[in-house]
C-alpha cells in the first residue's frame, strides 16, 4: 500500500532512493521535489538560458528515474543527480557549438565548392507503422490517466505550451506545476512500459 505524502517527506533520501528502486514512483517524485530547485539553478548557471536549462533538467530527471537502479549510494543522490544535470548541459554546449561551426547552407570547401549531405531521416515503411502503432497507444494511455495529470501532460508535451502559461491556467504554482507534470509523466510511462515490455520501443517498431 502506497505511504502518504507526508510519510515520504519523512523519509531520507537514502531510504527514497531503496524505495525508487523497488519501482515506487511516488518515493523518486519526492527525490526529485527536493533537489530539482538546485539543479534549475546548477543548470541555468551553465547554460545561461532559462529555456535550455529547463529542457536539460527535464532530460537529467528522466535520465536519473531510468537509471534510478543503478546508483550505489556510494556519494549523495543530490550529488549523483548534479552530475547528470551537468553531463546534460556540456552535452547541449557541445551540441551548440558544433551547429554554430558547421553551417548546412555553406560550402564545405571553397575549392571544389562541395555542399554537406544530410543524412535521410526517412523512417522505413516497418518504422513508420511501428511509430504509428505507439501513437495510437499514446493516446490511449493519456486518456486514461486521471483527469488532474492528463490535463497538464496534454497542456506541456502535446501542446507544449510553457509552464508559465500551464501553472495561470491550474491554479497553481509553477513549482507545483512542474511537480504535477513529473508525476503525469512517470504514470504514463509507467502505463506506456506494459505495452512496450522489456524491448522498450522496439516491439513496436519490428
């Protein structure tokens, strides 16, 4: 039976971090409720953008809950968590440069006035069904999740509206906003995960 929220905020991290990896994800919510403020700001002193820090926050969180299981508690989960913020942010300063070196519309070499070819994206016909399979139970699952998480879900991931914008429209606090969304999120990949099985995307897409 599911501890209280309050139960949680009783609770170390470490004694979150056993919990979060036995797969309850109300414990990792609580994990991430407590240290996100400092990764925002870990990860918008890097980036100097509030967009972008945002987004690679929300990249570190997912990358921290799907490799919840393999942190040893051998140094802090705040710490172990700031590592991936910031493994996450010189990977996005890295990628930034590397497009602002390299321009598509530009020649390769003034000499033989050579363009880059992009590579073809184009899914296969076996891809395209397996992405069209996934979207259609996609939608199921957001249906189906409970009215409070699936109205901010489908406001910032199929919207994507801004979560100033998503926070004036619940009510709520921003804080409080992000919170709810990283519950909705955790719900529905949970729901997503009965689907997909331990091959994860590729039983859809084979």
């Amino acid at each position: 039976m599911p501890k209280s929220l309050t139960a949680y905020s009783r609770l170390e991290d470490s004694q979150l971090v056993v919990l979060a990896q036995s797969g309850d994800n109300e414990a990792f919510a609580e994990l991430i409720e407590r240290h996100q403020t400092i990764c925002r700001r870990l990860a918008l002193s890097i980036l100097k953008n509030a967009e972008d820090a945002e987004d690679e926050v929300q990249n570190a969180l997912w990358k921290a809950f799907e490799h919840i299981g393999q942190f040893q508690q051998d140094a802090k989960f705040s710490t172990w968590l700031s590592r991936i913020v910031v493994n996450q942010c010189l990977m996005r300063l890295r990628k930034d440069k590397r497009a602002r070196m390299v321009s598509i519309d530009e020649p390769v070499s003034a000499e033989d006035n050579m363009r880059l070819d992009l590579p073809d994206h184009n899914l296969t016909p076996e891809q395209a069904l397996g992405q069209t399979e996934l979207g259609a139970v996609l939608q199921t699952e957001i249906r189906r999740i409970p009215p409070l998480l699936r109205e901010v879900i489908i406001l910032r991931d199929v919207e994507e509206r801004p979560m100033e914008e998503i926070s004036e429209k619940l009510g709520i606090s921003v804080a409080a906003a992000k919170s709810r969304l990283l519950r909705a999120r955790l719900e529905l990949r949970e729901r997503m995960q009965k689907h997909l099985g331990v091959m994860g995307l590729a039983t859809l897409t084979t």
